[in-house]
C-alpha cells in the first residue's frame, strides 16, 4: 500500500479516524482512498476477506515519478526540494500512520476510469465534510466526489456536507443525476438534506459529523499531554481568524480577554502574522495533543465546527464565535440548535455567552442521534 498524508487539519484527520473506527466496529476493514483531490473516501470489505493489492502500471510509474523527483530534490535541483516538515506536520504523519496506515492510492487523473481497483470492495462511503460543495469547474472533480467510478450499488454518503445555505452550484443537472445514484443519501446539517430534498425530491437522512459517533471516553484513550508546562488553569483559543476584518479580529481578542477571567490562554493558531492570536507553542501540538487541550481547558473559545463538537463531547465550557464565511457559521449554528444549546454562540453583539450547559440533556440528544445514525450506517451496508 501507499499511504500519503499531508492534512494538518485537526478535524479532518479525526473525522477520518473517527469514521474508520466506526466502521471497524461494524465489521469491515477501513481503507482511506488517497488522491490529489483531498478527498476522504471509504473503501469496504468484510473484515477477514483479503485485500487485494493493486500493483499496476500506472501505479509503478507513479511511484517511479515520485522517486525520481525525490532523489532531484536532494541532489539540490530547485524544482524539487521539499520544503521542511514541521514538527506539527511531523506529528499529524505519525498519527495517521499509527491509526489510519490502511490506504488505496490511485493517481489523481485515472480515478474515475480505475473502477478494477474497487471490483473486490463491497462499499464506498463518501464522507465526510464538505465534499458535495463548490467545485473548481471540473465535471471530472464533481463526479470524483459523487463516487462516479464505482456501481451505484456500491456508493454510501456519510455525512458530507454541501457547506452553504442555498444551491447556489454549477451543473445541477449532473449533480441530481449523481446524487440519485446513491443507495442512500445523508448529510451532516439539516438544511444540506433540505438541499436534496429541493433538487432531488429525495429524502436524506441528517446524521452526526463521525467524531460525535465515539465517546469522550473513547478519545481519552488516545489523547496525549502535550510537552511543554500546562498551566493549572487555562483557556484554549482555536480560532481561524485570517479570513477576518481587523475590527472583527480585535474585538475577538477583546472577548477572549473578557471570558478568560485572567487565566493563562494556550492558542493553537500558528500563522505568526497574526501576532495577537499567535502561540508558537502551536507547532507542538498533533491530533493527540489536540483532544487533550480540549479535555483539561477550563474554557474554549473557538470558531470551528470541529473545535465546537469536541468541546461538547469533553463537556467544556465553551464559546462559538462567527467565522467569515457563512458556510463554517452555518455548521456551527447547526450542531448547536440540533443539541439544544444554541445560546453558546456569540453573536457580535458584546454579549458573552455564560452560564452552566445543561450537559444531561445535551447527551440525551446527542445519544439518540448517535443510536439513529449508527441505524443509518447498519441500513446502508446491509447490517441486520
């Protein structure tokens, strides 16, 4: 197998483990399909069915490419050199090699024509994030995300998300026409499965993001103290705030300093041109760091969904903040309402969201969605 991963993206690489192990549970064996696009994918079988290996010529070629431009690279020809990883790229590497080493790699261009790769898997399931969003222009790029190169009958959506309020999207025609090729159709906000319903007529099921599927339990087992000192008492900051006015960047900084209460702030972003949110201690933390930050923070501030699903499963006290693009608001503003706790998000009015969360009723929400979810999952590859 090869297996390449460059994501440094918290929620993507623990949607990923979170759906693999899920999946696990149920009683395939999980392999990540790789490619250029970015795209997390889901290749199924039975657990105990061999995996066959895909050893074609492209395949071969592909790697010899890859060799040669490596081999370039530390001969010093400039096209070539790679950049040094990071020690937060380096930890993001080994996690995806101790929990997700599993994958099918198939070059970029000859996905949609390489359905022998996938003749020996039951299922294929698309998920999970925003894959049935805007595209580039390319029809091969929409189809790519559709499951286009595999039987209808092979094709399972778990939790992908279209990102915007309305259809706003080219190639609606193709889209309808793809999208009825699923056995069935899910998505991870209610308003995506509107979105199906008035293009399609067909219904979708909403379901929970795969990292609401495992327990904070399950993610204790995993999480790593970070290596440098932890305050006592701190406030973990993660927030995305380049895509931000200054204004709006400044009065975030102002909210932190109100809800903080003077407690230590351990940041996680690492873009030090934005030196009031900077932390250089961000380059240490991997996924396993990650959850842990989370667990033991007395506060997260916060303006991600990811970062948003995790303070609700660790029980934090916590405060969602806008983002500037209003697909990321409207995810948040989803898990939010869906659990009840709607009033955790700040609004840009100056009014800190306070007061106790009634976690009790959070997890009873949150149980029924995980019980109808998983039905979900069990239905669609044919678990009784």
């Amino acid at each position: 197998m090869i297996v390449t991963f460059q994501s440094v993206n918290y929620g993507t690489a623990l949607q990923n483990y979170a759906l693999t192990t899920k999946l696990n549970s149920l009683g395939f064996e999980a392999y990540t399909l790789l490619s250029s696009f970015g795209f997390e994918g889901y290749c199924l079988h039975r657990t105990g069915v061999k995996q066959p290996l895909d050893i074609s010529l492209s395949k071969v070629i592909s790697i010899a490419k890859k060799i040669v431009k490596r081999i370039l690279g530390l001969l010093g020809v400039k096209k070539y050199k790679k950049k040094p990883i990071s020690e937060r790229e380096k930890k993001f590497i080994a996690f995806h090699n101790k929990y997700l080493s599993k994958g099918v790699f198939i070059p970029e261009a000859q996905v949609l024509n390489h359905a022998d790769a996938f003749k020996d898997f039951e299922y294929v399931v698309a998920g999970s994030d925003m894959i049935w969003s805007t595209f580039t222009g390319k029809i091969e790029e929409l189809r790519y995300f559709n499951l286009d190169f595999v039987e209808p009958e092979k094709r399972v959506a778990y939790a992908p998300s279209f990102g915007l309020a309305e259809f706003t999207f080219n190639f609606l025609d193709l889209r309808k026409e793809l999208l009825s090729k699923f056995r069935k159709l899910s998505c991870r906000e209610q308003r995506g499965c509107d979105l199906i319903k008035e293009l399609t007529g067909f219904d979708a099921q909403h379901v929970l993001d795969p990292t609401m599927l495992l327990s904070a339990e399950h993610y204790r087992t995993i999480a790593k103290k970070p290596a440098f000192e932890i305050p006592e008492h701190y406030a973990l900051i993660y927030l995305s705030v380049n895509d931000l006015t200054v204004f709006r960047q400044r009065e975030y900084a102002n909210v932190i300093n109100a809800a903080c209460h003077g407690i230590e702030t351990i940041n996680l972003y690492f873009d030090p041109s934005f030196s009031v949110f900077y932390d250089g201690r961000a380059e240490q933390i991997g996924p396993e760091e990650f959850l842990w930050l989370i667990d033991h923070a007395d506060i997260v501030i916060e303006n991600s969904f990811h970062g948003t699903a995790f303070s609700i499963l660790f029980h934090k006290n916590f405060i969602a903040m806008d983002r500037a693009s209003s697909y990321d608001t409207m995810k948040i503003k989803d898990i939010l309402s869906t659990l009840g706790i709607l009033d955790r998000k700040y609004d840009n009015d100056a009014r800190i969201p306070e007061g106790i969360i009634d976690y009790e009723a959070v997890d009873k929400k949150l149980n029924e969605l995980r019980e109808t979810s998983t039905n979900y999952l069990r239905e669609c590859l044919d678990i009784k």
